[in-house]
C-alpha cells in the first residue's frame, strides 16, 4: 500500500493558487479529485507524498491559501491484470 497525504480547500480558488505556487517551489505533488473518503461532494484536492506534508502547508499558510483539511490515505497500488 501507498500512503499518500491530501490537503483540501474550501474553494477552487485556493486550490488554483496552491498549484501555482507549488509548481514554483518544485515540490512532487498532483492536483486530484478529492477522495470519497474524505468528502462525497465535488472538489479538489492536492495530493503529496506525506514527507512533503508540513512543507506545503507551511508554504500555503505563508501565501494565505486556506486550507479546509489534510489527511492521509493508505490507498492499494493499482496494477493492470
């Protein structure tokens, strides 16, 4: 299993800037869906690896993008039969 952490916005908006600025940083990250897990309504969410965690957030919090949760997802890893 992966363990992979998500950091949720209360709007699209913030979810735009964070990309933006991590894509400045260099960070590994990928914009997904939110998870069914965390929420069954419509989103997006920032997916990284958890050691990334605090150092995205700590960016997001120093640039004023609000963040509505972060979490960690142990999810199976995919494979085609």
């Amino acid at each position: 299993m992966n363990v992979y952490c998500y950091i949720t916005f209360p709007t699209t908006y913030f979810a735009l800037r964070a990309e933006s600025l991590l894509k400045q940083s260099g960070m590994d990250f990928k914009m997904v869906p939110v998870p069914r897990s965390i929420s069954s309504s419509c989103g997006i969410a920032l997916r990284c690896p958890c050691a990334d965690r605090s150092r995205a957030e700590r960016l997001l919090k120093e640039n004023r993008v609000e963040i509505q949760g972060s979490y960690e997802i142990a999810e199976k890893e995919f494979t085609l039969p």
